[in-house]
C-alpha cells in the first residue's frame, strides 16, 4: 500500500509503503538532548519556515538560493563513532556523491549532496528524541526505536517514500530535493512509526489516508517542538507542511498539504493524501485541545490498538479509548468532539 509525500498525489497500491541549541537545552517534550556531539551546518526546518519568504526558488541546488540566515549550527546526537551518519536511531545506507564525514558536516551546505545525508540524519534522530520525550520506549512502549536506515537521492523522481520491504525510508530528488525540507524526512519517518507498531498498516483506503494524516501531523510536531526548543523562527503558518519542498509544485503560501482544513467525512475522494487532510485536523484540534504532549501520548499509544486496514470510525474509537485510560473522561471527550466535528461517523 502505497505511503508517500506525492508530489502528484500519488495513491497506488504495491509492495512499496510510500510516503541547536546549547548543550543542556531542554525540549519541550520534557527531554533533555544527549550530550554534546560533532556540529553540523542544517535547516532550521526549512527555509520558507524560518525566512517567511514564499519567493525563495531552487536555483537548481544553488548554495545561493537561500539565505543563509535559514542555516544553523546543530549537534548531530547519538553517533556511533564510526564518523560517518550512524547512529542509535538513524543511519544512511546509501547515497549520491560521496558519503558525508561528521568532521566536515559544518561545511556543508545545499549543492553538496552530502548536506541531505545530514539533515535526514539529524531530523530522523531528532523524530525519535521527540517519542522517547513522550515516553515512548520507557514508560510507553517504544515507536520504532530502532536504528532507521535511509537512502538519499537514489529514487530518481521528486518523491520520497518508506519501504516496508526493508523497512527504510528513501528520498528523491528534483526540484527541491526531499531531504533538504525536514518536514517531508519526518513525514516519512511516521511512516516507518506505524510499520512498527502495526506491522502492515495502510492496507486499506482509510487506514492509508490515517498512514498521510499523522505522517503530516508529526513533522509539524516535530519542527514545531524544535524550533520551540532551540528559538528558531516560524514565519509561515506552523499547520503548513513542507514549504519548502512544496515551491515547485504549489502557489503561495506554499505548502505541501495542511493539518488545519476544513474537510469532513462526508468529503472523502478515495485519495490517501487528500482524505488524510480529514483525519489530520482533527488530530491538530486534539493538540488543540489537550496541548502537544498529552495529545501526542494519546495519539501516538493510540496506533498500537490499530488493525492494517483500520477505518476512520475504528481509529477513533481508539484514540477515545486511550485518551480515557491515560487521561480520564475529560479528555476522552475532547478527543471525541475533535472527531465528531470531522463528522466521522460512529464516534
């Protein structure tokens, strides 16, 4: 079943699943970073987010393209020592143009190919750190802990996808290449999330568009929380998803898909992208709601009581559920009213 950030809005069904701060800085998970490790030159998110600036282009990988304001210094965590991109959570197994050193990743910058090799390594690294945050992997079980293995600029199209054959994930190229947008690397690590906590999930239409929907929802968590932490610059709207990567393919403001539409149930057009923008809202009105971390808790634990084919309406009840036995009635009811405004029906 086919998970991808599709540029065309790709829904296929195959065998292929598609689509810092100073040391010592607390995330607003409750998390503190590891220690401090190589420095590396990243996006801080990408930079349409960091800049505000919805002319910026490709330039065809031009260093130039983009103000170097949209770059920062980061720690690259949890390293193995090899000193190349391996690591507890993340490490690239294969790329283009050389592999990139950790001695040299301040160097870096968007023409090199080794400057995506770096920023999938940081932001998958940073999507695990923001789960264990939650909880998951101590007092909640863990979500895809595990060392996630990625491919970089080895699909010759402007798509990205996670594999469930073995299990990584892989990001195109063309127009902006996928990796330099964080919000498109972490949508495609939710991806590999809900492989491991439900082994052949999105094999349904609904469970596909539920697959898109938190893929979404997590990389605007994500980047959001990191730019929180750190106190890197938002000047385009947080709901919006890959800014960046969207500028080829989009009008301004440029965003891949949004997690605040308006869509309802009764709106599906059997596309997993474009029925995910359902169920992605009412997640964000559960944040909403609840704030970031208890909503992230009870969304996140929710998906290990999912089916592969789950449907909305069964999706719901779940997350209802969990939000009851973490939290208590109240909170069940707001996840219920989140739900209930999308119109799903049975909840």
């Amino acid at each position: 079943m086919a998970r991808r950030t599709s540029r065309g809005l790709i829904a296929a069904a195959t065998a292929t699943v598609a689509l810092i701060a100073p040391a010592g800085a607390a995330s607003a998970t409750g998390q503190a970073p590891a220690a401090a490790g190589p420095q590396a030159r990243i996006f801080m998110v990408n930079p349409v987010q960091s800049s505000g600036d919805q002319s910026l282009t490709d330039g065809k990988d031009s260093a130039t393209a983009v103000p170097a304001t949209a770059y920062t210094t980061a720690v690259l965590r949890n390293l193995d020592g090899s000193g190349g991109l391996s690591g507890r959570w993340a490490y690239v197994r294969s790329d283009t143009g050389g592999s990139a050193k950790t001695a040299s990743a301040t160097a870096y910058d968007r023409r090199d190919d080794q400057f995506e090799q770096v920023m999938a390594y940081f932001w998958v690294n940073q999507a695990q750190e923001y789960l264990q945050g939650l909880g998951f992997g101590s007092e909640l079980p863990g979500a895809n802990d595990r060392q996630q293995p990625v491919r970089i600029n080895q699909w010759g199209a402007d798509n990205s996808f996670f594999t469930d054959k073995k299990d990584e994930i892989r990001f195109g190229k063309g127009g902006v290449d996928d990796a330099e947008d964080a919000e498109v690397i972490v949508h495609e690590y939710g991806h590999a999330v809900h492989e491991a906590q439900v082994p052949g999930f999105g094999s349904s239409p609904e469970a596909g568009a539920i697959g898109e929907a938190f893929g979404d929802y997590l990389a605007v968590e994500v980047g959001t929380d990191a730019a929180a932490r750190h106190g890197w610059p938002v000047r385009t709207a947080p709901a919006c998803v890959a800014d960046w990567d969207s500028v080829p393919y989009s009008t301004a403001p440029h965003c891949l898909r949004r997690v605040d539409g308006d869509k309802v149930y009764a709106d599906r057009v059997g596309e997993v992208h474009a029925d995910g923008e359902i169920w992605s809202r009412a997640l964000w009105d559960i944040r909403g709601a609840l704030g970031a971390r208890t909503a992230d808790r009870i969304i996140v634990n929710a998906q290990f009581g999912f089916a592969p084919d789950t449907s909305f309406s069964d999706a719901a009840a779940k997350t209802v559920a969990t939000a009851r036995a973490m939290y208590g009635q109240s909170a069940a009811d707001a996840v219920r009213a989140a739900f209930q405004a999308r119109g799903i029906p049975g909840v």
